[in-house]
C-alpha cells in the first residue's frame, strides 16, 4: 500500500508542477495545446511507471494485475495532469492575449 501512497503524492506534486509550468509557458507562448499535449505525454508516461511501481519493478509481473493497473491508473493519473496544464494553459493563453493587445 505504501506504494501506491507514493504514487498519489508524486502525481499530485506533478499535477501541480504541471499547472503552474504550463500556466508560465503559455504566457510566454501563447500555445496552450501544444503545452497541454507535453503535458499529455508526461502524464501518460508516469502512469504506465505507477502501474510498474505497484508492483515494485519485479521482475515477475502478474500480467492481469499490470493490465487492470494500465487500463485505469494510468488514464486516471494522466488526467490528473492534463486537467490542471489544460486549465493553466488556459489561463496562461488569455493572460498572453491580453498582454500582447
């Protein structure tokens, strides 16, 4: 269980980091989807990792186990992070508007 406790701390520290780099990287930009697709990217990437670390990385993976783990933790954590960069992304880009008119 202990595993998975450091799975949500790390995806919400994530989910965090995400809105906020992505709320200064549209300001700067003004490409929000381009921000929201790293994100995306990023957010998909550690969930197939978190579905890894439930099982500690052995080598002996129980196979039902790792596809129930990539089929519904890994688009719940990845939505976890592109919520908030889509939204950060999206406050950014009028920010950058109103900036640049």
């Amino acid at each position: 269980m202990s595993a998975l406790v450091a799975v949500v701390v790390r995806t919400l520290v994530l989910a965090g980091l995400s809105w906020l780099t992505s709320l200064l990287d549209t300001m700067s930009t003004g490409a929000w989807l381009r921000t929201a697709l790293v994100w995306l990217a990023v957010g998909v990437l550690v969930g197939v990792l978190a579905a890894l670390q439930t099982q500690d990385f052995s080598a002996d993976l129980d196979r039902d186990v790792l596809i129930s783990d990539l089929t519904s933790l890994t688009p719940f954590i990845a939505g976890l992070v592109v919520v908030p960069a889509a939204l950060g992304g999206l406050l950014g880009r009028i920010l950058w508007e109103s900036r640049t008119r």
